[in-house]
C-alpha cells in the first residue's frame, strides 16, 4: 500500500515519525514523507523520501509569531485547553471554548502553508493511509480530500484526544444554537472545499497510534488506539569510545532536552549548582549540556563529562539513574532499560508525564521553580540506594517491552487501512 507522512517542520516531532514509517517501508510498502520544501533535507537524512509541498518558511518563524506570555505558560505545564488532561475542575464548556478557540487559530496558522500542495500531491499519488501528528491538521484534510484512511501519531500524552473528549461531551450539554466548535468548523470548511463534510476523524483519526504503555498515558475515550512500542530515533549518532565499556562507578545521566536552547532561551535549572551539589558523589555524571550553556559554567566537576550530544539509547544501557526534563522521547528511551528517573519537568506535557512516572514508582520529580542542590542530591541518592525504584522500572521496561514493535504493528495497520479507506 501507499502511506503518505504528513508533518509541519519540527525536527523533534519528525522524529517520533521515523521509525514507524521504516517499519512500513521494510515491509514493502511505498512511504512518503511530505512537509514543506526547508524541512526536506532532515526528511532525507533518515533515509526517508521527502515531497516538499506548500510555501517555504523559517523553520523558527512560528515560534517568533507567538506572544511571549503563551511561551511563558507553555513553560509552565500544559496551556489551555489540554490542562484539562492534568486538572479535571478545568473541564468548563467556557474554558474549553476559549482554549479550542485560541488553539485552532494557532493550527490554522501552521498547517495554512501545506494544504493546497498536500492535497493536490494526495490526489495525484491516491496513498491508502495518510500519517500526522496533532500539530499537522492537513494530514486529515488530504486524507479526506483523497478517500484515504487516517492515523494520527502520538508524541507524548494524549492530552489532545483528552480534551477534545470533554468538549464533544459538553457539546451535547448546550443549547443547539450555542454548539460552537471552532476545530470542526475549520476542518469542516475544507472538507467541503474539497467534496466532502466534517467527520470525528479529521479531528482524531480513524485511529491513533500511541508510542507510550497505558500507565503513563492520558486516555480519551472515544478514541481507538493502537499501542505501539517506543523505539528512539535521534537523528545520525556516532558512539564514542567511552561509551564501549561498562562504568566503573555509576553512571547518572542529565539531560534537560534540545529544545531548552534550540527553541527557549535556555535551561529552566541552575545548571552550575546542580553540578556542584553531586561533584562528591562516588559517580560518573554524564551530562549533555549544550555549548551555550557550558560557556555559562565557572567549574566542571572532576566526576562529571560534560558533551553536547550523544545518542540517549546508547547511553541509557549502561545508567543506573537519569535525571531530565521529562521529555517524552528521553523518558521513552530510558524507560526501556531498568532506569530509576528524577524529572524535572516544567514545559507542556512534562510535568503530567513526570507525575506518571512518579505514582508509577519508577523515580520521582521536581518541578524546576522547586530545584535546589541540596534537595535534588538527595532525590538523586534515593534513586541509587533504595532497591524499590529499580524494581518498577523494571516492571515499567517490561510492560514497553510486551507492546508490539513498529515492525509487528504493520499488520494491524494493513487491517485498519483496508476497513477505513473510501478510495477506489
């Protein structure tokens, strides 16, 4: 079958996409991956074919367009409406109209420059199955112009799916005349530009392909998922000689995520104290700092090694605890090794998942404005020297472990293409 990739240029999210669109490529399949023409050149380096379609743009120019007050809150934990997903007292049908409302303005904005192209390219290759992100709303509307089927592609905690749940449920609730829904009316528009009405799935998929194990997830009900297990793509990765061997102390990862220096301005942390309040401890600190950060530093530690990059599934064999930020894809590759996290989390679905991972038993967490030396020490000798923590991160391996591969998964998504798709 023909599987058409759709995605906005953002590398991190790009990244949850490749394996999966290997899987179906190894098993026969022909696989696209379309986005626009500036972001072609990171599709191809994964080995990927790119169509470029729509405008070119700066890859950081939608970051620059937003306010700084709705980067601060995003900093902050989930904005509005996905906060619903982390404090159910949120679920109002005003919160979530006015959070639905701003979201779907942002989104119309993003996906604007794909879609004429996207649909154009779909009509012309007529792929089986369309693949986006939550971020790329063009992926259902080519979908939908071309009879295909739709699978949308987590990259953390469905929070999404969460509450577009609570809104169709106090949809229902309101008078007929006041049933606004600023998402379906947008997507709606261009499926009847390009023949068709709004359906469910342009909004969630047929269904949704989900990298995370059901503990640490948010589930939307309603939504059909697919549990996949999470295998890591960062990128191309050369691993270092020190990496051969086995640690003569141990090893403790800290990794606070590219994103605090590729797309913020910088670490939410003080990362020199941090250093300072484990430079006695009887460890090997591994700790990716990024160059402009490590200018920052007055000292190094004599058990630290400071890199700017190395591939995290390399690392996290080896590592008896992991202290980072919560991303989802950091959290993914150590959570498939018997790895004990502490989390300080503080931007988007990080401090939601770090709190997963927390009532889990697999580590503990921090939210950065609580961060002090002496308090994450302390967290940090926990996780080495109390038994309990490794033992549910083992269970946690296993249960990511037990989910199929992208390899394994194929077959279903064969099944579920076939059911779904309208094209001839």
């Amino acid at each position: 079958m023909r599987v058409l990739f759709a995605v906005n240029p953002h590398k991190s999210v790009f990244q949850y996409l490749v394996p999966m669109a290997w899987a179906l490529r190894t098993a026969g399949h022909e696989v696209r991956v379309a986005s626009q023409s500036s972001f072609a050149e990171t599709i191809t380096r994964a080995g990927l074919t790119a169509v470029p379609v729509g405008r070119r743009r700066d890859l950081n120019r939608p970051l620059e367009m937003l306010d700084s007050q709705v980067i601060a809150d995003s900093r902050k934990g989930l904005p509005q409406p996905w906060d619903v997903a982390d404090d159910l007292s949120l679920a109002t049908w005003e919160h979530l109209l006015e959070g639905f409302t701003l979201a779907t303005d942002s989104w119309r904005e993003e996906n604007f420059p794909l879609v004429n192209d996207l649909v154009e390219f779909a009509r012309q290759w007529k792929p089986d199955l369309v693949v986006w992100d939550p971020w790329t709303y063009a992926g259902p509307i080519a979908a939908k112009a071309c009879g295909a089927a739709s699978a949308r592609i987590l990259f953390g905690a469905d929070v999404f799916g969460v509450a577009r749940a609570h809104v169709l449920r106090l949809k229902e609730q309101q008078p007929v005349g006041e049933r606004a829904d600023p998402l379906a009316q947008w997507l709606g528009g261009y499926a009847r530009k390009y023949g068709g009405e709004f359906t469910e799935d342009m909004a969630s998929g047929h269904f949704t392909v989900d990298q995370f194990p059901q503990s640490l997830q948010a589930v939307a009900p309603g939504v059909s998922y697919e549990r996949m297990q999470y295998v890591g793509y960062g990128g191309p990765a050369v691993v270092p000689g020190w990496l051969w061997k086995e640690p003569e102390r141990p090893r403790v990862a800290l990794t606070m995520g590219l994103s605090a220096t590729d797309v913020f301005s910088g670490y939410t942390i003080d990362t020199q104290e941090v250093l300072d309040s484990l430079a006695d401890l009887d460890i090997e600190l591994v700790a990716t700092i990024a160059d402009s950060e490590k200018a920052k530093l007055r000292r190094i530690p004599d058990n630290a090694r400071l890199v700017p990059f190395v591939p995290m599934h390399v690392l996290a064999e080896r590592c008896s605890a992991v202290i980072h930020h919560a991303g989802a894809a950091t959290l993914a590759t150590f959570a498939r090794h018997p790895v004990p996290h502490l989390s300080l989390h503080y931007h988007f679905d990080q401090p939601f998942l770090a709190k997963k991972l927390t009532a889990h038993g697999a580590g503990l967490d921090l939210h950065t404005s609580e961060v002090t030396g002496p308090l994450l020490r302390d967290r940090l000798q926990r996780l080495l020297t109390e038994p309990s923590f490794a033992a549910r991160a083992a269970d946690l391996r296993d249960e990511m472990l037990a989910l199929p591969t992208p390899n394994q998964l194929v077959p279903r998504l064969e099944e579920l293409t076939d059911f779904h798709r309208t094209a001839g």
